[in-house]
C-alpha cells in the first residue's frame, strides 16, 4: 500500500511516520512538499497513494480569528481537496479533528454525534474540514477528534509548564477547564491499527452519519485516552512526576496556583468542557485505551533520558 502523509515535521505527524510504517511505502510530506495553501490535487494523483493521512492543519487558535479566511482555506478547503482526489482514486483518508468543535457547555462528556457549536474561528474551520471530507461521495475515511495534545517533539504546554516548572517559584495554571491530555504517540498507534482494521473489513462508501454505521468501521470517532483533568491537574501530575524523576524542578505543588480561565484572556474563546467520549473507537475496534497517566509518564522518561 501506497501511503501520502502530510504534516510529517508536526508532533502528530512526526510519530506518525514511525506508526504507519509497517502498512506500506510512505511518503511522508512537510510544509515545503505539501503545503495546503498550495494547490494539493496534482500532488496527490502524481503520488496515486492507496492511503492519504492529513496531520497539517493551522493551529494559531488565537491568531485565527484575526485571519478567519487563512485559517478556512488551510482546515477546510485544502481538506476538501484531500477529499475529492482520495474519491478520485479510490484511496481511503485519515484526518484530525479537534475538541474546540463543541462550545463547552455539556455537563459530560461529548458523544461523537453531539451537535458541534464551535466558539471560535479556529473551531469553526476545522468543523468545517470534517464537513467537507463527508460531502463527499465515495471518499472512506476516518476523522479522530483529539484533544490537548503533546509530546517530545514540539511546543506544547507539556513543554512550557516543564521549562517554568525550572526557572520559577510560583505558577498559575488555569482550573476550570476538563479534558484530557492525548500523547501524539497513542494519536499515531490508534490510527494505524484503525486504519489496518478498516480495510481489513473492506467497507465501502464512507457513510453519511459521524460515527458511521454498524456495517461500516469508516467515519467520526473520538481519539482520546480515559480519565479526565484540568490544567492545572495535568501540570501538577507533570511536574510531580517530572521531579520523582530527577529534573531540576523548582516550583513546589503548593505554589501551583489553580485560577479561572478568565485570568488569561485571550482573542479566542476556549469550551470550559473538552472532554469527548471515546466509547465509539473503543468498541468498534475492540480497544481499551489507557489512562492519560500512562503516555505522560513515558512523555517525562524520554525527557530525562
């Protein structure tokens, strides 16, 4: 099988080389082969992949909203053309999704068939990339919603709490926002055994409702591990689990400060709740997923090794 990844030099699409390696011969793109501001159909057909994987995506969140029309034409149009060329081909195709599609305000956590109220440009276009993939007639694909990711490679705010954690006496780290923590690493290993199962099965047609149908693994699921946190309990897990480790760590956990979201405003508005079921995934393709824990106490061993 012939594999086009775009995003190879991102912290998902990174881990994802390694990932989808053992599947077939992957060609794996960064910004300057596969820029999604550039016109992707050629690339594409020249390529005649089996599989296409989408980990590009403008992640300015903040910045999106000054630049509505970038942030569209990066996470929708361009992946309505990623879209439209799989169709094309006959290919089946991977891409990523985000929390910041739902505004927050559910009590529990989001099912893949709630109705999206993104509150945010950078959600809306990315709703509006998941909406474009499944207008399309005849394209299989797999859409994972994902959310705060991290790992190694990158800037993330496992990195920035880590690196404060070092050099300050005193953090504030924000408490009224749920979700989990994902590891770019769990992103990329679920998505090629679901990527394997899905055309072991041999479904057709993608089908036309978020999570599919029960004669189809195709579809919209929820990619995220179990448990639930905040901010601030991520960073206190963090840290603590960084300086039983041995990292110089110099803030102690009670000068961890939880405060509200509202202490940090920003141009773009976060959903208070981000947490996304992921019984979907987890059933239909016989997964259970670990505790968010586990990936980040791996993340702190390859930092201090």
């Amino acid at each position: 099988m012939d594999i086009l990844l775009f995003g190879a030099n991102g912290q998902v699409g990174w881990e994802l080389q390694r990932a989808l390696a053992p599947l077939g011969r992957l060609t794996a793109l960064g910004h300057a082969g596969g820029d999604l501001e550039a016109p992707l159909r050629d690339t594409i057909l020249r390529a005649r992949p089996q599989l296409i994987v989408n980990a590009a995506a403008y992640t300015a969140v903040d910045k999106a909203e000054s630049e509505p029309q970038r942030a569209l034409r990066i996470n929708a149009g361009a992946v309505g053309e990623m879209a439209l060329a799989a169709a094309e081909l006959g290919a089946a195709l991977v891409h990523y999704s985000t929390d910041y599609v739902f505004d927050g305000s559910k009590a529990t956590a989001y099912a893949v068939d709630d109705r999206p109220a993104p509150l945010s440009a950078y959600g809306r276009s990315k709703l509006a990339g998941e909406e474009a993939i499944r207008a399309v007639a005849g394209c299989r694909h797999l859409i994972f919603r994902t959310s705060w990711v991290y790992a190694v490679r990158g800037r993330n705010f496992a990195h920035t709490i880590l690196q404060r954690a070092r050099t300050q006496d005193r953090l504030q780290v924000v408490a009224d926002t749920t979700g989990v923590p994902t590891s770019a690493e769990l992103i990329a290993d679920v998505t090629a055994l679901a990527v394997h199962r899905a055309l072991r099965a041999g479904a057709g047609a993608a089908p036309p409702s978020a999570g599919g149908d029960a004669g189809s693994l195709w579809g919209t699921y929820h990619l995220v591990p179990a448990g639930a946190t905040t901010w601030h309990g991520y960073a206190s897990f963090l840290i603590e689990t960084a300086r039983r480790r041995g990292l110089p760590i110099r803030v102690v956990a009670e000068h961890i400060a939880p405060v509200p979201a509202s202490a940090f405003p920003a141009p773009a508005a976060r959903p208070l709740n981000s947490l996304l079921d992921n019984r979907l995934l987890e059933s239909r393709f016989g997964l259970e997923l670990p505790d968010w824990r586990v990936h980040l106490c791996r993340f702190v061993e390859e930092i201090a090794g």
